[in-house]
C-alpha cells in the first residue's frame, strides 16, 4: 500500500498527466515520466526483498518483568533489500528494529529488546517484516507465524539488612539430623576422646570393646522452612502480584541459608515447590484462585511442622500465626509490625515502610 508520500506522487503524477494531455506539452509529458518512474522504482524495491524470505526467532525461554528480554530475529532473503523493520514479541510487550540492509542471499540478524510489563506465561505473536522500499513510497509487510513461549518471572527486590536479620538466625544450624552432645535422640556410640564428659560413657559396650566409648546423640530432623504465598481469590491480581513479588525477594534471600527452603500455596490444593528455577516458573504463572489462607493454615497440611514465613495479602491469619514470620503490606501491618511490603513487592521493615 502507498505512504502518505506516494499517495501525493501518486496524485500528482494523474494531475500532470491529465495537464499534458489537455496541453499536448512535452515537458509535462517528461515530468509525469519522472514521478512514474519513481513510483515503479519504489514499488519495485519495496516488494523485490519480500520474495523467497526466511525468518528465524532465537527467543529465551524466560524473562523478568520490567527488564529488557532480547529476542534475536535472523532474516534472509534471495534478492536483499533495505531499509526493513522487525517487529516481534509477545502481546504486549512488541517492539521494532530497523534493518538497514539485507544481504542478497545472506541472512542478516538484529536483537529486538522487547520489555514485558508483568509476570506470566505468554506465546510470541507473528514475526512482522515490514519494507518501504528505497524511496519510501510503498510499505509491503509479511507476517511469519512462528510458535514459542516465553515465562516472565516476577522481579525481586532488595531485602534490608533489619529484614535479614530476623530471617536467617532462626534457620542457622538447624539442619536435619545434626549430631550433638545434647539428650534429644540416641544415635549410637564412638570412641572416647579428651574431653568428653565421663557420664556419657557407656560401660557395657567399653567393656565389650575393651576400650572407652561415649554415646552420641543426633538431634531431631526438621522440616524444611517453607514460603507461604496468599492466594486468596478473594484478593485483586495487583495485590497478588505485589505479594508474589515479596515472596520471590524473601526466597532469593532465604536461599542463600537454606537450599532446601521450600513454597507452599493453595490454589485451591496444595501445591509445593522446592529449587530457585522451578519456583520461579510457578510464581510466574499464579492466579488468585486459592482459599483464603485462615481456613487453610487453621487445619491439617504441609505446612505443620515447619517454620513458615506467611506473605499474606491481608491480616486475617489464625491466631497462632503471630509465631510464625508473617510479611504483611503496609496498609494491613498494625503499628511497630516488624516486616511489610510495598505495593511493587519490596520486602522491608516496619520503619522503613513507615518513613
């Protein structure tokens, strides 16, 4: 189809045209050839490199929101061209790159540096190659429909060192099935060595051996410590998402601590997610679609036994749950709580949110 250009050569080619004829004036006839001829030129070079075109996407397979996610667009064609731009991305987050010149019969790659604005899983769209030609005159465009998935991870925030604090002693030391001199478990029996208390000694089996052995303890193994994520239906999806954020900065932090943390939600079953990738990828894709966490917490679950740090939308929490780690956002957390979140997810303290 012509620009806004051709259409005024367009026009004015007819008009000169029609001016020459009612003339007979050789030069009119002369100036309408010239504007012709531009227009054959342009329509020439805008469709000559949509013939026996290739395109070829290397997308990522995740991405973060509000950061750039390069999409690598490879182009050939069998008679080159110039001047093309490649649109691609999913919906919603498309951008463009120009392609100054294509190499007849060599492919030509440009990074398009799509942005998605949130969390999700999202199906690329077509491939858009748009051409105007040498003179701009004409816009061709060929779509390529080529099928591919990206999972935008929710971006993490930075966790104040007041936060850290009350997240990372409680989990110190607390690994499963640690061995210790203390009376929890009896785990068996080992050789004496200087400095042992001489009440741990255990007589009967010294005196089979023929030697002193002291008995040793182990102490009692531990669930993991889980990330409760609030997916109440109940609640907006800019709360969820504002939630799903603080969840994603807590684990990154607790990580570094305890690998085997591990996030629990109920949507409305439970669902249990243990590594950084694959929690990831299911924090991408929440819905609020689950129970309201009271009634889920108040009863029976993966959740007993374990050290939990809720992120709740709301502070509607059983009773018992003042013993837990509860991160609530700033408008729900009573005065002096101890951890809140922003509206964008960042985790932060009660006086720093209050500031």
């Amino acid at each position: 189809m012509p620009t806004r250009e051709g259409l005024v050569v367009l026009i004015l080619s007819v008009a000169v045209f029609l001016l020459a004829t009612n003339l007979m004036s050789g030069l009119l006839f002369a100036l309408d050839a010239l504007l012709v001829s531009l227009l054959l030129v342009g329509t020439v070079t805008t469709l000559l490199p949509m013939h026996r075109m290739r395109v070829r996407r290397r997308a990522p397979a995740r991405g973060v929101e509000g950061t750039p996610v390069p999409i690598q667009v490879e182009v050939s064609a069998a008679r080159g061209g110039r001047f093309l731009v490649i649109e691609d991305g999913p919906q919603g987050m498309r951008a463009r790159t120009p392609l100054a010149h294509l190499p007849r019969g060599r492919p030509a790659a440009v990074t398009i540096p799509a942005v998605p604005a949130r969390r999700g899983q999202f199906m690329f769209g077509p491939v858009e190659v748009t051409s105007r030609g040498t003179i701009g005159l004409l816009i061709a465009r060929r779509r390529f429909d080529l099928r591919d998935q990206i999972t935008v991870w929710p971006r993490t925030g930075p966790v104040p060192d007041a936060v850290r604090l009350r997240l990372i002693p409680q989990e110190e030391g607390e690994a499963a099935g640690v061995r210790t001199r203390q009376p929890e478990n009896f785990y068996g029996v080992r050789d004496y060595q200087p400095g042992d208390s001489p009440s741990r000694i255990h007589w009967r089996s010294s005196a089979r051996r023929g030697a002193l052995v002291v008995r040793e303890y182990e102490r009692p193994t531990r669930s993991a410590p889980a990330i409760v994520v609030d997916l109440d239906r109940r609640q907006s999806l800019s709360r969820l998402d504002a939630v799903v954020r603080a969840a994603a900065s807590l684990l990154k932090t607790m990580l570094e601590q305890r690998p085997d943390i591990v996030t629990l939600g109920w949507e409305p079953q439970p669902v249990e997610q243990r590594g950084w990738e694959a929690t990831m990828d299911w924090l991408a894709g929440l819905t609020p679609s689950g129970p309201p966490l009271r009634d889920v917490l108040s009863g029976p679950g993966p959740h007993a036994g374990r050290h939990l740090i809720i992120v709740a939308s709301t502070a509607a929490l059983p009773p018992w749950a003042a013993d837990a780690m509860v991160v609530l956002p700033a408008e729900e957390a009573p005065a002096g709580w101890p951890l809140v979140f922003t509206s964008e997810g960042r985790v932060q303290s009660w006086q720093a949110g209050a500031a």
